[in-house]
C-alpha cells in the first residue's frame, strides 16, 4: 500500500461483508487521512446499486468528502469541491 500512496501510510481499520445475494458493503480508513465506504444491492437493471464515500486530501493538506450513489443512471457524486 506504501507504494500506491507515496508514503508510510498505515491501514487502521478495515471491513468487508458479502452476503452472498448482491448485498456487500465495506469500509476502510487509513491513518493519512483517507476513509472509504460503500454499500451495494442487486439493481433491477442488472448492475450494483451503491452509496457510499471516499474522503480525499487536498493540496492545501486538508481533505475533501465525495459522497455518491451509483445506480441505473450512472455515477452521481456530490461534494463541495464539486461545484
């Protein structure tokens, strides 16, 4: 993972659940800032349905959130430093 990310970057918490029927959902935060989460079901459209976030840095060294969903119609992220 240090080699992705440039640094000594260290996971702290990580989960991951698969029910099996389409349903997951899993979440990650590492200890430079950057936190994941997402959610899926089945679609009725044949794809994964999915909310979630992902938290990014900034260049300023702060960090921004991008919250989505992921449906039918796409990929449809919201987030201040998207306006």
């Amino acid at each position: 993972m240090s080699e992705v990310m440039g640094s000594d970057a260290q996971l702290l918490s990580e989960t991951s659940e698969n029910q099996g029927d389409g349903n997951f959902a899993y979440s990650y935060s590492i200890d430079n800032g950057i936190n994941v989460d997402a959610a899926g079901s089945p679609g009725t459209a044949g794809q994964s349905n999915i909310v979630g976030s992902y938290t990014v840095p900034l260049a300023d060294g702060g960090f921004a959130v991008i919250r989505y969903i992921a449906n039918e119609d796409g990929f449809q992220p919201e987030s201040e430093i998207l306006r």
